[in-house]
C-alpha cells in the first residue's frame, strides 16, 4: 500500500483514539479503511485528494458482489465499510487535506426492516384483551384501549 495511505490511516487512528471511540473502532476502522485504500489503488488512484465518488461506488459494489461462507455480506456489514469511508473523509475535511469530500452525498445503503420477534399468538391476544371487565366504565375503557393496541 502507497506510503501516503499509511500515514493517513495513521492519522485518522490518532483521531479516533483522540476523540474517543473506542479501542475496537480504533482497531477496525483503519482496518476497514486499508480494503478501500487498497481497492483505490487498484484503480490508479495513489492519492488522498485524488479519490471520487466513483471510487467509493465501485467500491461498493465491488462488496456487494463479494461473498462470505457463500453468502452474500450483511447489509450492516456494507454499511459499516460506508460509514467508515465517510468518517475518514470527514476527518481529512476537518483537518483540510481533502477540500472536497467525495462521501458527502453518498448515503449508506438502507437496512431491511424486520419483523419484531416476539409476536403474541392468537389465544394469548384474547386472553389479554377478555381481562378488563366490561360492566364497568373504567372496563370498558381499558378493553377499548386494548383493542386499539
């Protein structure tokens, strides 16, 4: 890996031991970081300054084709490798190494909303909602309530 990567992965390791993430951020971020710096200079890119959007998308998809025990990567993991490229453009933006951060716009793939896990079942639902007594105002309510839910 180019010499100038390394020392702005060391930089950007400092930053976050400065700022205080914690020592598995400060250990995987670099880490995360170095796969894309890698994949960029595999695109003739050796510099900072000189990385594009057009970097970052190809880098993506380049994730989204990979696979792992045969299965394709975890949407979090994708999001993880996003989030860490624009933290690092952040941090060259603040410290006015980049003028221009390529990641700005470039916004971390959505994750698919799951079910909850802990659905009651039918008799559980009835059961819950026979409990208020219906003779009374306060019964009636709360059934009511119950029922809305």
């Amino acid at each position: 890996m180019n010499l100038k990567f390394h020392i702005a992965i060391e930089q950007f390791r400092e930053y976050l031991q400065a700022r205080g993430f914690s020592e598995r951020t400060v250990q995987d971020y670099p880490m995360e970081l170095s796969k894309f710096l890698e994949f960029v200079e595999g695109e003739a890119c050796f510099v900072v300054n000189e990385i594009t959007r057009k970097h970052i998308e190809g880098f993506h998809h380049m994730l989204l084709a990979r696979e792992f025990r045969g299965k394709p990567l975890s949407q979090s993991t994708l999001n993880k490798a996003i989030v860490v490229i624009k933290c690092f453009f952040k941090f060259l933006y603040k410290t006015e190494q980049v003028y221009i951060d390529p990641s700005q716009h470039y916004d971390t793939p959505k994750r698919p909303k799951l079910l909850p896990r802990n659905i009651l079942e039918v008799w559980e639902v009835d059961l819950l909602i026979s409990q208020p007594d219906i003779t009374t105002l306060v019964g009636c309510r709360d059934r009511a309530i119950l029922e809305l839910l």
